[in-house]
C-alpha cells in the first residue's frame, strides 16, 4: 500500500519534471480520462490541467483512497497509450477509482 502523502510527493515530482500522464477517474455513472498535466497536488488531491490550454482544469479528491502501484490495465480501450506507460499509481475508495499513469517520454 501507498500513503497518500507518498503520491502526493510522487505528483510533486512529475509535476516538477513536467511530465505528461494518462488519468482514468471513474465513480459510478462518471468515467474520465484524459491526457494531462499536474497542476497542484497536497495531500488532499490534485489539480490536472487538461491538454494544452490551462484553463481546462480537473480536481480530484482523492482523501481516504488506498493507493497502490500499478501496470496498465491491459483490457482498457479507454486509456489509448499501448506501450507507453512508464509506471502507474492504482486509488480505490469503495465504487470510486483513479488511476495515474507516468507516460514515456
């Protein structure tokens, strides 16, 4: 298990690399996914700038979620980059999910 004081570090420091990812965010009816950047992270959540244009902003809430490492889910048409994962982080919380995917450069 990963603390969420531990992806919020790990956030920070893709953030400051500027480095791209993939984020799956799915609870109930809601499934996002999207390329994006960080933008702000704490230990309460995240702020993901959507594409190029920083005015297209996301935050997720990811307090109380249990964390782990993660690959690729290989079944998952959505996420779009075969190959081109470089690590992942898996958050669950009950029904709802994120998934944070460190894209190669």
């Amino acid at each position: 298990m990963v603390s969420s004081s531990e992806v919020s570090l790990l956030l920070h420091g893709w953030a400051d690399a500027g480095r791209r990812l993939r984020v799956i965010a799915r609870e109930g009816i809601f499934d996002f996914s999207a390329y994006c950047l960080v933008r702000d992270v704490n230990e309460a959540g995240v702020t993901l700038q959507i594409g190029e244009d920083s005015l297209n902003l996301i935050s997720l809430d990811f307090r109380d979620f249990f964390f782990e490492f993660t690959d690729a889910p290989p079944d998952d048409d959505k996420l779009g980059v075969p190959g081109r994962i470089e690590s992942g982080v898996l958050g669950l919380r009950g029904e709802r999910s994120i998934w944070f995917f460190l894209l190669r450069e």
